[in-house]
C-alpha cells in the first residue's frame, strides 16, 4: 500500500477534518501501538508531547485511547519542543515517541509525527506498515493487558539541562548578553526562555502567552519582524526565532536584519572544520539550500551533501553516511552529536556559544557568504488539483530551466507539509530570476 496519511514530516492536515480527527488520531495511537509491541506483556512504554494548539487537547486523548488498547502505556509531557520527544524516548527507555504538532503551520492544522526508540523519527518503510495497519485494523488488548496514561511533568526540565551541557567549554554562561528569543506561542514558550535565563542571558521573550489559537500568528520563525523591531527596540544582541514546535530556528542580529540556516550551518560548518570536529568533511543540506553555500563550503575544502526537502531526509543522509552536521534553509538545524531532529533551541546556543567565544557581534557571524539571488514563491491549490501535470506548466518549465543552464537552477515541488507548489529559483541575473519565477506562477494559477 502506497503512503496515503504520511507527509514529509508525519501525518498533517486541517484539525477535525480527514486525517486529522479524533477517530483517526485513536486509530493511528493503535496501529503504531501494534507495529511496536514485541510481545504480549503489558510493560511497553510511549511518550507524547504536543505543541500549544487547542486540537492538541483532542488528539492527545484520542492517541492515548489507541495506544492503551493495544497495551502500551502512556507518558504525557505536556506542551514541549519536537527534539524534547526524541530525547526523552531515549531517555525513559521507550518504545515509541509521539509528537502533536503541525511545526510553522497556522493554528488550525495539527500533525502527528512519531520517533523509534533510538530517538530518531520514523523510516518511510515504518510508515508505510503503520498505514497499513491503519487500514486493516487492529485487535485490541485483553482487557487485563490494557496500557495506563500518566502525566510527567519534569520532561520540560529534562530538555533544558540536556541542551545546556551541549555548550562548549569557555562559553558555558552566556553573562553579559541580551537576547531576544521568540517562541512563536508554541511548544517552548516556557523552555527556552528558561534555559537562557539560567545560562546568564538577559532574556526579552517574546511570543509566549499561548492561547490555543495564536501559535505562529505574526510571529515565530515564519514570521520575524515583531521580534526584529523588539532586538532593534530593546538594543538587543541578538533575536532567536523558533517555530511552533521549536525544531527550527532563525536568528536576527543587533541591527535587526534576518539570517536563515544557511549563514548558521555555514558558521558552524566552518567552525566544526577548524576543530576537526565536522565528520566526514560535508554538511547535509536540501536542494532548497543557497548555491552561495555550496561556494563558501567548496573554498574551503569542504563539500555539500544535498537531499530532498524535509529534515527526516537530512537525518537519514547524515546516518547512512557518517556525517554530524546538516539542516535545511528554512532553520532545521540537525546536529547528531547532540539531538536526534532539527533542535532551534540548541542551534541558538550554539550561535551565543560562538559570539562568546570569538567576541564579535551577531551581524559579523551571520553574513558567512555573499548568497546567490533566490526567489521563492507558493502558489495554493485546492485538493484533487494536478497543475504540474498540464501541459503548458510542463513546457514552461522545460523552457525555463534551458535558460538556465549555466547561469543558475530552478526547483519546482509540491509542499509536504501544505497543499503548495512551491516555485525557487536562482540566478546571477535578477530580472532573469524574477521574470522566470513569475512566469512559472502565473502558469501554474491559470493551470489551477
């Protein structure tokens, strides 16, 4: 069976409409239940942590009904960031680790994402067998063998301890520095501005008064400008943008200007490379990445590993090949050597790690290379919708990349996570770049 309910990142989609409903969360809780039962006793262990949308409350409990039916028993942590799930499945000896959570996404999408026992999120072929399971459906427990839910409430602080002994040694307090981090009223509006506080930094928070309904509403890393006119406001050193479930990170420095997480991967690339840390002489990055990093790691020795869009394809590049350290544009950072996904909270670290350490401004480190003009634009469509399959579209695009052809690249997708197409390109010449990008878009809309 083909993946039918599975995305790029888990299963996603409008909260209480098809997949996202409450029968469906029960009957997903009770496939993965199934898939990871190694036998009949009643000594399996999940945990599930949610992000702060008001579908998580529906969705938590439907899981929870599925999973104890088939005898696993829960742990509930409450509203925590997405790397939080995969350290503490770890951690607690799990078999199974859940997160609800639809990441950048508006307040009315939920998603449900599940990691293995090792911490890392599910293979495709995982998936696939869930689904399949889904679909055939699942025998219950014996009514002895049913699974118990109990709340933990130190999972919050667990985190915050793991991700402040990942700073380097020299740079472990964080004394002196004002920073702003925003929290886009989502899964880490307490830990984040926890764990800077104890580190020493004078914290400014911003976006961390959820309600159920505001997660990345005008703020978050999809939405930075609050938080960049609060660090130019407050005279701030630096901003930390998270997204709704704290996976990625954006930063903005003292002048208020925007950095994506290909100057941050660069930085730390370069930096890993100096201390002979950066395991196999490469950073894993998606097709989405600039061609100015790809330039910046060439000149020094160093070479870029590119996957398909999503974090999940990162990770499994790194792991099949060795490497330590990859990410995606968009701020998923991914460092093994420390988390098992993307973490914006330790990837923010990091970066206050290296202002200590070097002793220079944030608008000095986030400008690691000059990047190639990228022009992205998404253009919606409704459900059933195949604009990349009409013939126009098609020629369009052929046409367009002929153009390029040496002078840059262009990418046409569909989004994993959104019904999007998403249209990039890039290229020396702008006026070439906005004038192909356009064009693919306004085709694309007469297609749709």
């Amino acid at each position: 069976m083909g993946r039918k309910l599975f995305g790029t990142d888990g299963v996603r989609g409008r909260a209480n409409q098809h997949p996202m409903t409450a029968e469906m969360a029960m009957r997903l809780g009770a496939a993965a239940g199934r898939f990871f039962r190694r036998d009949g006793r009643n000594r399996h262990r999940v945990v599930i942590g949610k992000d702060t949308r008001l579908s998580g409350y529906m969705l938590e409990n439907a899981l929870t009904a599925g999973l104890t039916s088939t005898g696993m028993n829960v742990l509930l942590l409450g509203p925590v960031p997405t790397p939080a799930v995969g350290l503490l499945t770890t951690s607690m000896r799990a078999d199974l680790g859940v997160m609800i959570s639809a990441s950048h996404n508006p307040a009315e999408d939920n998603g449900i994402k599940f990691f293995g026992p090792d911490g890392f999120k599910l293979s495709d072929e995982a998936e696939a067998e869930i689904e399949r399971l889904v679909e055939a459906g699942v025998e219950p427990a014996q009514a002895q063998n049913i699974g118990r839910a109990r709340r933990v409430d130190d999972g919050r602080f667990r985190y915050i301890e793991r991700v402040k002994s990942t700073l380097p040694t020299g740079a472990h307090r964080l004394d002196g520095l004002k920073v702003v981090v925003d929290c886009a009223n989502g899964a880490a509006y307490r830990a984040a501005p926890e764990a800077l506080w104890e580190l020493g930094a004078e914290v400014v928070p911003v976006g961390v008064a959820p309600n159920g309904t505001n997660i990345n509403l005008e703020c978050g890393s999809t939405r930075p400008r609050v938080a960049a006119e609060t660090v130019v406001a407050h005279g701030a050193d630096v901003g930390i943008c998270l997204d709704g479930d704290a996976d990625r990170v954006i930063l903005i420095d003292e002048t208020g200007q925007v950095a994506d997480g290909d100057q941050l991967m660069a930085l730390l690339a370069a930096r890993w490379a100096e201390e002979q840390r950066l395991r196999g002489g490469a950073l894993v990055a998606t097709v989405m990445s600039n061609l100015g990093l790809e330039r910046f790691l060439s000149g020094r020795g160093l070479r870029l590993e590119r996957t398909a869009v999503g974090d999940r394809y990162v990770v499994e590049r790194m792991r099949a090949g060795g490497f330590n350290l990859g990410g995606e544009q968009s701020g998923h950072i991914v460092m093994t050597d420390f988390a098992t996904t993307g973490d914006g909270l330790l990837a923010g670290l990091q970066f206050l790690a290296e202002m200590i350490r070097t002793g220079r401004r944030a608008s000095e480190l986030v400008r690691q290379f000059a990047p190639v003009p990228q022009m992205l634009q998404n253009v919606r469509y409704a459900a059933g919708q195949t604009p990349l399959e009409h013939q126009n579209v098609r020629n369009l695009i052929a046409e367009a990349e002929a153009r390029l052809v040496g002078k840059g690249r262009l990418l046409i997708r569909k989004s994993g996570t959104e019904p999007l197409i998403r249209v990039m390109a890039e290229c020396e010449d702008e006026a070439l770049l906005a004038e192909i990008v356009g064009g693919i878009v306004a085709e694309v809309e007469a297609a749709i």
